[in-house]
C-alpha cells in the first residue's frame, strides 16, 4: 500500500483510485473498507492537493517544450525544479521508511499517513501557483495572441509573481525560473546590442524592439538605450555592408561588452542600468570616431539656431507673414477654412522663397505638428486676456533651475491660435547625438521667441498704420492732432500712441535681450567650445572662464555634455524656467494681440473718421463724442493692463535677480536635460564651482534686462504719469 502511493506521487497511474462525481480522486471502496476515515482523507489529499497537480504539471511541460524559446526555457527550469526537489524528496521518504527511521515509522513497524501528509503538505502551495502559471499559458495555444510566449509579458508575471507571494518556497521557484528565462532573453539581447541582429527581438527595417521584448523592469532610459545601441550598430553594419570597408565593433569591445551582460540580470534593474550604460557610452565613442563626423555636427547646429533659435532673422519673419497670410487666406477666401499641416509645410517653403534658407538643403527636415488637428483659424480676440494666477508671480526661490525641464507656459498656440509645434526629423548618425527631448526643448524655445517676434511685428504694424492715419488726417484737414480743434480726441490720439509707444519700448527691450544676449551670446559660446583648439596659446578671456572643459580630442560624451549645457543656458536666458516671469510674457503677448485686434477693426486708427457718427461731441456739456469716449475707454483699459503688468514683470525680474546663489540650487544647471552620461569621477568641485559661475552670468544677464526696463527709474521710482495729474478725463465728459 505504501509502495503504491509513493508510485501515485510520482506520477503514476494506479487501480486503487477512482474519479468522483465532483472530479476528484476517490478510493475504490473496496480499499475504504479496509481504511480509517482519517487515512482515506490523508490518501485523497495526497492524491489531489500533489499528485494530480504534479502530473498536471509536468504533461503541460511535455506539451510546451516545443513551443517559442522563452516557454521551453521555462519548462525546462520547471523539470529541473520537480526533479530536484519534489522527486527527491519522494526518494528520500522512500529511503527513510526503508531504513526505518524513527521520524517517520511508528515504533519500526507502521507509517502514519498523516506523517506522509505533512511531509508533502510543503509541496501543495508551489504545485498550486506551478498549475495557475501554467493555466495562463495554454489559455491560449496560439503565439500570434498569447502575449505570454513573448519575454516581456512572460518576465513580468514571474517576477510579479515571486515579488507578490507572501510564501518562500513560492518566491523561490519562481526566481529560478525567472533567471532562467532571463538567461535565454539575454542571449537574444546579445544578438540585437552586440551584433546588430534583430531575429526576433526588433523590427527588421526600423530596428526598434518589439513592445513585448522588453520587461517592465526595466527603467525607461535602459529601454532607449537598448533601441539605440541595437539601431546603431545594426544601421551602420547596413549602410556599410556594400562598400570596402565595412563597418563593426572591434572584436574585443565585442568580448567586453559581452562579459559585461553575463554578469548582470534584468531583475537586478540598477546593475543592469549600469551594465547598459556602459555600453552605450563604449558604442557611442566608437560611432563618434568612425561614423558622426564634424561636419554633420556643425551643419545640424546651425541649422537648429537658424530655425529654432531664429538666428535666420530673414526666414523667421518671412514664416511669421506667410503663417499670418494664411488665417488671412483661410478667413476670407471662398474655399476651405480648415488649415491642416501640409498647408504649414507649404508654408516654410513659401517663406524660404528669397532667402538664404531657399538654398538651405536642411530646410526639408523642418517639420510642422498640429498635435490638435486640423485647425480653424478665428479673428483676433478683444476681450481681456485672464488675470494672471497670484502664485504665478510669487518669488521663485529655485533661482530659475529645475531638475528635469516642464515649462508651464506653453506658447505654441500664438503664432496659428491653435497648438502647433515645430519639430525637427534628424536622420543618421544625427540623432546619436540628439535626441527627442532635446527638439522639444527646441520647440519650446522656438514657441516663445516666435510669439515675441509675431508680437512685435504686429504693434509695429499697428504703428505704422496709425502714423499713415494721422498723416493722412493732417493732409486733408491741417489742423491739429485729432482732426479738429477740440482737446477730446488730442487726447484720446495721445493716449493711443502713448499704449503703442510703450509696448514698443517693451517688446525691443525683450526681443533685443532674447535675441542678441541669450541667442547669439550663448552660440558663439557653444561653437568656440565645441571647436576649441587646446593647442591654442591665447590668454584665457573672462568670457571663457565660465567654459567647461573639454578633452583635447571631442568625443561623444564631451559632445551631448556641451550641448546639454548649451540648451540648459539657452531655456534660463529665455526665461522658460521661471513661472512667473513666463506667465507675465505670454499675458503682455496677447494684452499687443489685444490693442491690435481693436486697431485693425477701427480701421487701422484710434479716432474714427470725423464724418462718422459718434466723432464729435454732441453739445457743450460734452468734449468727446460717443464712439471716441467707447474707444479711449478700451484704450484706456489696455494701458492699465499692459502697465500692471510691466510693473509686475520688472518686480518679477528684480526678485529672481536678487535671489542668493548656492551650490545646492546651482548644482542643478548640470543635469537640467540629458543627465546620462554626465558623471565624471573626481570632478563634483569643478562641476560645481562651473555651476556657480554659469548662474552667476545668468544672473548678471538678467539685472542688465531689468536696467534696461529701469533706464529713467520709471519702475524703480515711479513718477506720477501725466494721465495721473489730469482729473479723469472721463469724469470730465
């Protein structure tokens, strides 16, 4: 009877168990008869609760040990684990009752069956998960819709499942099958980083992993960079493979990298971060000597400040007026009224015509985003922009760094009214050294000085079409400003000019900091440290003291560091990491879009017409006439706004400016984007003795823009405004 068990829990097949009603196994009655209920229990638990559920197991291995590699690899690690754990143990018992061993035979002679339940009580939990595994995997025999015959979803319910389970002999067995999976995932994942071969872990055209080859253990920078290596190396060894001299890693950076992987786990996720970071690093200095050449570097640099940055003032404007022409075209003309984003690549083209970019061959890689959709464009609004949010101007006591860049003014919606990006399409080897983040830092910068240019140019405009109104008026009438003698419409003209005058003063002041100190400040600096000839035995000058230093031979990593830098310097001129100083930007933007939308739809001037209705006071009790007191009051309104918010910017800019340095603040600069990569061994003084310094020019940079505003102490003393000393002039009418 014994025997016959221990054969039962081993798989076997035996006469003397029956299947119930229910499905279980049940003992024939015959041998009820001769049994204690007790022992009839302790026999169908053991049949049951371990035996059944070994047999389920170990058939589901047989069954799918042909299946995809990653299901076999588990199966076998499943058969290891049954083979050396389960089945010894049944050995074991055997040998002890055989031996007569006191634990488990009662005085020499008898085996309770509630000994031998207990032994393998142990086994009833794992043998339970080992048949939910393995019912989640033959759910669905088809590999094409089982997501668990693929790695990724495959390694994230074992190590789910042994993260989750509360019971050690659980968690165990499904680490090992976890690492033994894990093993088989690595070699493939050799294949893909080391040799460029994608089989079936990437696309074959766009060598990009497949979403179910990458467990969600892995942090997303490791998952980028398991796509670049793979792409890079399979992309050269492509583009290589009909000429002379092909392309590929040397043998023992091959050898090296694949020590480097036999040594880590996925599941240990920062040692494989690390391993997989070194390699990127050793691949991409490898590219950078043999593939990225300076000239590729220099050309895409200079194409993404003459875009981006509008270093190409000829293009930027030229954009700026087709993008205008077209809601013009769109708003009046009979067909569609939608603009969609061939319409804005039309765009770009038509504005290259007669410019430098006509012959730019870069200019192809510009691209327009309407993440929105198609839009459709709508006149100027004239109702007062929202009020700006009370935190939104509080202190910024960050001194204008963040660790990871989210401005939280978007300006993309100015230009068109409705989101629209502007985006960059980097093919290789450009985009080993760029990457997406860094164009939509781009973008970003793009948004902003697009919207103070467009700004500019539309109160220029509005300027010009006043000075032609009032020529205009003093041609045909001769008299003084406003057309006739009384003082109403002088001053209703003068406070006109006075709003234009001063939005003038703030959008030159603006764009002249934004373009000229910020811009081409910072790009000079970038191209003479990128370039920079250590051979060289010029003096250091005050303005490269603040340089980072760089090898005397750039690599790769030199490289993304100073562009990193260059971005990050580029983003704090720009204002884009202040709250409030941004918020304050776009609030004056639309205050110009405002006051022009209401210019443009009096007809191009602030006085209407002296033969229109509403031009001339009606009776001596009045001094202005209805339509001119309507348009001062808007005019009026405006230059409220416009002043609380000068007044609110230049406060802004004298608190962020006064703000106290401190490494622990300034220490950020270093690692505002891409901060891969960045570390250097034995540097942390320098780096932050250069971050002090980098803040501090910012700093000085920003106290020149608040002289500038502050030139005639109109902020810092404020002085009573002529419109002040007069009793209100409304009050008057």
């Amino acid at each position: 009877m014994l025997a016959e068990l221990l054969l039962i829990l081993a798989g076997h097949p035996s006469s003397l168990l029956v299947v119930g009603e229910n499905g279980q196994l049940r003992c024939t009655p015959a041998l009820a008869e001769l049994l204690h209920p007790g022992e009839i229990d302790a026999i169908e638990f053991l049949t049951n609760q371990v035996a059944a559920r070994y047999r389920r197991v170990r058939d589901a291995c047989e069954r799918l040990s042909s299946a995809s590699r990653y299901v076999a690899a588990l199966c076998r690690a499943v058969l290891d684990i049954l083979r050396t754990q389960y089945e010894r143990l049944i050995i074991d018992v055997e040998a002890r009752v055989l031996q007569r061993d006191s634990s488990l035979v009662a005085s020499g002679s008898t085996v309770p069956m509630s000994s031998l339940k207990a032994t393998f009580s142990t086994w009833v939990a794992p043998l339970a998960a080992l048949c939910s595994l393995f019912d989640e995997l033959e759910m669905d025999s088809s590999p094409t819709t089982n997501t668990l015959w693929f790695p990724g979803p495959l390694l994230n319910l074992l190590l789910g499942r042994g993260a989750q389970s509360g019971v050690k002999p659980i968690a165990s067995i499904f680490a090992e099958i976890a690492i033994a999976v894990q093993h088989v995932w690595k070699a493939q994942l050799a294949c893909f980083i080391l040799h460029g071969a994608p089989e079936e872990f990437a696309t074959h055209d766009t060598f990009v992993p497949y979403p179910t080859s990458l467990p969600s253990c892995l942090s997303s920078e490791t998952a980028d960079s398991i796509a670049y290596i793979g792409r890079s190396i399979a992309v050269v060894r492509q583009q290589t493979a009909k000429s002379r001299q092909r392309l590929e890693l040397p043998r023992d950076l091959t050898a090296r990298h694949a020590e480097i992987l036999t040594n880590v786990m996925p599941q240990d996720r920062h040692e494989f971060d690390e391993a997989i970071a070194k390699i990127r690093t050793n691949v991409s200095e490898w590219l950078w000597n043999r593939v990225l050449t300076r000239k590729d570097v220099e050309e895409t640099i200079e194409s993404l400040a003459d875009y981006f940055l509008l270093r190409n003032g000829e293009f930027s404007v030229a954009l700026i007026r087709e993008v205008e022409r077209l809601k013009h075209d769109r708003l009046t003309k009979g067909f569609g009224k939608m603009i969609r984003e061939q319409d804005l690549q039309l765009v770009i083209l038509r504005a290259s015509v007669g410019t430098m970019a006509q012959q730019d061959p870069t200019l192809n890689r510009l691209r327009v985003v309407l993440p929105s959709g198609p839009h459709r464009p709508l006149l100027p609004t004239l109702s007062a922009p929202s009020a700006v949010p009370l935190h939104m101007l509080a202190a910024d006591r960050s001194t204008s760094f963040a660790r990871v860049f989210a401005p939280t003014t978007a300006f993309n919606d100015l230009l068109l009214g409705a989101p629209m990006d502007l985006s960059y399409t980097l093919p290789f080897p450009l985009d080993l050294f760029l990457q997406p983040s860094d164009l939509r830092v781009y973008g970003h910068v793009f948004a902003l000085l697009s919207s103070v240019r467009r700004a500019h140019m539309r109160v220029f405009g509005c300027w010009s079409s006043l000075s032609n109104s009032q020529r205009m008026r003093r041609r045909w009438t001769g008299l003084g400003e406003g057309g006739d003698e009384s003082e109403g419409r002088e001053e209703a003209l003068r406070s006109g000019w006075g709003v234009v005058r001063k939005m003038t003063w703030f959008l030159d002041t603006l764009l002249s900091y934004l373009l000229t100190d910020v811009v081409d400040e910072e790009f000079r600096r970038f191209k003479g440290q990128l370039w920079h000839d250590q051979s060289s035995a010029s003096a250091p000058s005050l303005h490269d003291a603040v340089a980072e230093p760089i090898s005397a031979q750039l690599d790769f990593t030199a490289l993304r560091r100073l562009h990193s830098s260059f971005l990050e310097r580029i983003v704090a001129g720009c204002l884009l990491v202040s709250p409030g100083l941004s918020t304050l930007v776009r609030s004056i933007c639309e205050v110009c879009e405002r006051f022009v939308g209401h210019v443009e739809r009096w007809g191009g001037d602030v006085l209407p017409d002296l033969l229109a209705e509403g031009s001339v006071a009606e009776g001596t009790n009045s001094r202005l006439g209805d339509l001119v007191r309507e348009r001062f009051t808007v005019v009026q309104d405006v230059n409220e706004s416009l002043s609380s918010l000068l007044e609110a910017f230049y406060e802004q800019l004298s608190t962020t400016t006064s703000q106290p340095l401190s490494s622990a603040a300034t220490g950020d600069a270093s690692v505002l984007f891409n901060t891969t990569g960045l570390a250097g061994g034995g540097q942390f003084g320098r780096r932050d003795f250069l971050a002090d310094d980098r803040a501090g020019v910012m700093l000085r940079r920003l106290e020149r823009l608040a002289l500038r505003l502050d030139y005639n102490s109109t902020f810092s003393a404020p002085i009573q405004r002529a419109a002040d000393e007069d009793a209100n002039i409304l009050a008057d009418m």
